[in-house]
C-alpha cells in the first residue's frame, strides 16, 4: 500500500457529531411508527415483559422470520433508558448501527486512500438517502450492515493493509493470527440478524470474488480453517437450534425465507432490478459514485490494485449475486452501500 495520510481521532470524532446530529434531528421529527417498524417495538415489548430472551413474540404468537439480534439491542437500550413507549426508543438501536457503519467506512477509505477519501466517504454515506432512512427505522435490516461491514474491513486488513509473517499457517489444523478469528466471528454474526444465512452471503460473495480475482493459494488457504469454521457455528447455531427446538415448524418458515425467495416468485423482480436501482438508491450521490467508477477504472484493470479491486468486488458482488434470485428489494443494497460511498467519495474529489 501506498503512504497515505491517516485518518486522525478528531476526524472520527466530527463525523461522528454530524451523523449524530443528523440522525437526532431526524428521529425527533420522524412521527409514527410504520407498520413494518410496529414488529420490532411490539417484539421488543413482550420480550421485555416475558423475559424471554430466545424467541421473539409478536403478541401471544412467535416471531420466527427474523434472528433476535435488533430486539437484544433495543430491549438493552429501552433498559437503559427506563422505559419503551416513544418512537424514538425503538429507532435509536438503528441508528447507533447506522453510525457504527459510517464510522467503520471512514476507517476503511482512510487506511486504502487517506484523510480526504475517508472523511468524505463517511459523511456521504450518513447522507445517502436510503441508508439514512433506514438508520432511523425500527427495522431489523440495518442491524446487519455495521457487522457485514465489520467483518469486510477486517478481511481488508488481513489481505490488504497488514504484512503477513513469513511463518503464518495455512494448514487446515494450524494457527492463523487473531484478525482472520475475528472475520469468522464477524462471518458467524451474520447470521444473528435479518436472517439466516442471508447476511454471510452478502459478506462472502466480495470475499469470494477479491480471492479468486487475486488468486494467490495462500490467501484461499488461510480461510480453509477448521477452528475458525467452528467459531462461525459457534456463533451462528446456538439461537436457530434452541428456537427450532421449542418451535420445529420454525424450520419450514425459515425454508421459505431462505430458498423461498429464490424461485417461488417472493418479492419477484427482473434480473436488471438492482442495477436500476443503483441509479437511485445511493442518491444524491449517484453520479459521483458512477464518476467513482470512472476514476478507478484504470487501477482495477490496469494497475491490479488490490485496494481498488476489493472497493469494486464489495460494490459489485452482493448486487451480482442477489440478482439471482427473483425476490429482490432494493433496502438488501444497504448492506454494500459503504463501498459506493468510497466511489462516490473518490468521484468527489476527482470532480472537485
């Protein structure tokens, strides 16, 4: 990696106002719960009344579709505050996760490509349209964008920004450094919200694609690890068994969820769909982040960059793969929208 000037503690620090402010301007202002946002403050209620920590209820029925996770969160946040009765109470869990993933992307594109890109990068993604509505929604999807980011900012420290040792294992029995036992942890999280399987797809497939663009045996043997493999179903199978357990029909619904969605015309869409709504969903910063585009074009390409070629399989892969399935809906595309911020961040200061 090139020598790029660091992101510094005070940059952290503003952006972090901002967004924050932003998100309070918004969530004092933000009205009624929506019908979709009424399963996380109803869920969270009951868990909260029932102190059953395992199965969330939606009334005196089970709510099975979605891992427990967000309402974890928004039961310890309503503990916290001492009571659950405002909107604001069950919004305010998506909004730390939407500050957690402006932070993590303002790391991210200030280790690849310093100060200017990495600040820029956070406050058009706290801006971009569609992951600020959903930063201060009672809904469970954004819950799942800062642990996806997290585990892809880890996987481009271990692959891009560190200097492996000479010695490092890659057997299948060995020992590998504590960072690539923190993505299978992270990968593992995944599981723990919107649903399951689902989130670990959206972070292996850039995973998937930089490894095989780059294709260097090391690198793919470093993931074909037995203990960090366990540590992903050590995280990732405690909550589905015990909730299979009291509950087997829950198998059946998340049958559905899970391959439902693939070919039973669930949420069915073109197969063009996420690429029109990449025209939109990052607005109003989509013509820079095409501009991005443009702009790092010679060093995928040309220059094989590995920094640039993992911004382009994070930006690119999930959208690829999901547009495989008919059920599709443009609120998924929040999940990658980091890296289209790091473009839109780089055609910024590109046009300026």
């Amino acid at each position: 990696m090139p020598n790029v000037v660091p992101v510094e503690r005070r940059d952290y620090g503003l952006v972090g106002l901002y967004t924050g402010l932003l998100y309070v301007i918004v969530l004092l202002v933000g009205g009624p719960l929506t019908l979709h946002e009424g399963v996380l403050a109803q869920t969270t209620k009951v868990m909260l009344d029932k102190h059953d920590f395992i199965v969330p209820r939606y009334g005196d029925a089970p709510w099975l579709e979605r891992p427990p996770l967000p309402q974890w969160i928004s039961c310890a946040i309503c503990t916290v505050i001492g009571h659950c009765d405002r909107e604001w109470n069950v919004r305010l869990g998506s909004a730390l996760a939407g500050l957690i993933t402006v932070l993590l992307t303002v790391w991210l594109a200030g280790r690849l490509y310093g100060r200017s890109v990495g600040v820029v990068s956070g406050l058009i993604l706290a801006t971009m349209y569609n992951f600020l509505r959903y930063s201060t929604l009672a809904e469970a999807d954004i819950f799942l964008a800062p642990i996806v980011a997290g585990a892809l900012c880890v996987f481009a420290y271990i692959e891009i920004l560190r200097t492996p040792a000479d010695d490092e294992s890659v057997n299948f029995f060995g020992k590998r450094p504590w960072c690539v036992f923190a993505f299978f942890v992270l990968l593992g999280m995944t599981n723990l919200a919107k649903g399951l399987v689902f989130g670990t797809v959206i972070a292996l497939a850039p995973v998937g694609g930089f490894l095989l663009w780059n294709f260097r045996w090391r690198s793919i043997a470093r993931y074909f690890w037995l203990w960090g493999w366990l540590a992903v179903f050590a995280v990732a199978l405690p909550w589905p068994l015990l909730a299979a357990r009291r509950y087997p029909d829950a198998v059946d619904v998340w049958w559905f969820d899970l391959f439902g969605r693939l070919n039973s015309h669930y949420l069915e869409e073109p197969a063009w769909y996420y690429f029109t709504c990449s025209f939109w969903v990052p607005q109003p910063w989509s013509i820079a982040a095409f501009m991005g585009l443009g702009v790092t074009f010679r060093k995928v390409w040309q220059e094989r960059s590995p920094a640039d070629r993992f911004v382009w399989c994070w930006a690119w892969m999930p959208l690829l793969v999901f547009s495989l399935s008919q059920g599709k809906h443009h609120h998924y595309m929040i999940h990658y929208m980091a890296t289209w911020a790091i473009l839109a961040a780089q055609g910024t200061i590109w046009g300026w």
